[in-house]
C-alpha cells in the first residue's frame, strides 16, 4: 500500500478532493452511531505486486488405506496429523530456500535472460532439487 486514509488526507490536492467527495457521496453507514458512522470514504492508493515464479513441491504420499480403525483413535490421528504437519513445513521451508536462491526468480531478470539468449519462457533455468 502506498498510501492510506491518513497519508492522503496529508496532501492538500487528494484532502480537497475526498472533502468534496465525501460532501457529495451518500452515508454508507447510516444505521451506525459513533465514529464508524462518521467514516469519510476513500480509496487505498496500492501498488500491485509483480508476481514471482511460482514454487510447488508434491511430497510423498502418505497411505492410510487400510489404517481407519487405527486412525479413529484420537491419539494415532494425532500422530499421523503430525507427521503430515512436519512433511508440508519440510517441503515449504525447502521452497522458500531455493526461491531465495533462484537467480531468475524476478520477471526483469528472466526477461532479461530470454532476451540475451533466445530462450523460450519455459526453459528460463531454475533451481535443481
């Protein structure tokens, strides 16, 4: 977010406009008593993010076929609950390491890769597991 309510009711051209905004618009919360019926209405000044590469991991299956009757009991689902829990977390501080490590992880620097070198978007190098 670049700017929020109190950041641009700080610059004088944005504060005379929500003024004269919020003098012509409609009460949005007219049911309302106290400050929140009193809310001047705005909009966030916000800056999308660039989207990275996406990072996806599949894990080892886990079967349970043929383990219900272990797994009604609190304790062994528990346990399995568990051990998934620590096999997801594994798999993700894995990902977030080598996307730390991912030179081409921003867009700039695989365009700039593709460009220089005629390769197609898919085979833009990435990290080796």
């Amino acid at each position: 977010m670049i700017a929020d309510y109190n950041d641009q009711m700080n610059i004088p051209v944005l504060n005379n406009h929500l003024q004269e905004l919020n003098e012509k618009s409609l009460l949005l919360r007219q049911d309302e008593e106290g400050e929140v019926a009193n809310q001047q209405l705005h909009l966030p000044l916000v800056i999308p993010k660039i989207p990275g590469r996406f990072y996806y991991l599949f894990g080892k299956p886990i079967t349970t076929k043929g383990l219900e009757k272990i797994l009604n009991d609190k304790e062994n689902s528990q346990a399995l609950y568990a051990q998934v829990k620590r096999m997801v977390e594994t798999n993700i501080a894995y990902l977030i390491k080598k996307r730390n490590e991912d030179p081409y992880r921003g867009i700039v620097k695989r365009a700039l890769f593709q460009a220089k070198t005629n390769t197609p978007w898919d085979k833009v190098p990435t990290f080796d597991p």
